[in-house]
C-alpha cells in the first residue's frame, strides 16, 4: 500500500473527504516526526511505539577499496510494535 492508498482507505473507514483524510495523514506524520526530534516517545496502545535510539560511532569498510572508514554516530528512528498489532498480523 503506497500514501495516496492509505489516504483513499483513511477516506473510506472515517467518512472524510480524500483531501481532509489527506491532510489527517500529514498531521499524525508531522506530529510523529516532531516529538522523535525532541528525543520523545510517541506510544500507540495497541498499536505500536516510535522512538529513537542512539547509534554509536563505528568502523566499516568502503567495498571496493577495502579502506578501513568511520561511520558517524547517528539518532535513528524505530517502530516497534504493539502486542494486539503483532498477534492480528500473525493470525
């Protein structure tokens, strides 16, 4: 399922228009991105959890020269899924 498939179900399910589900979408994204930035938590009981976790800086190696490089530490962000999330994917 792409974004604009997301958008037309959101639609569907709630009774909104395409635009206004669209607009919903963007919002719920927005919202997300912008507490992971402040290093918050967003949790979605049933659903599933956003956060960030720390990656330390490491060593890798460039494959065609086989140099030895350093990676930076990053922040990524992760999803990990809720309990009633997992057991209605694994039915």
């Amino acid at each position: 399922m792409n974004k604009s498939e997301l958008i037309s179900s959101m639609a569907e399910k709630s009774k909104l228009t395409k635009k206004d589900a669209e607009i919903a979408l963007k919002a719920f994204i927005e919202s997300v991105e912008e507490s992971l930035e402040k290093g918050e938590k967003v949790q979605l009981v049933g659903f599933g959890t956003f956060e960030t976790r720390q990656r330390a800086e490491r060593e890798g190696r460039n494959p065609r020269t086989k140099e030895t490089i350093k990676i930076p530490a990053t922040t990524a962000p992760v999803f990990k899924a809720g309990k009633e999330f997992k057991e209605r994917v694994n039915k």
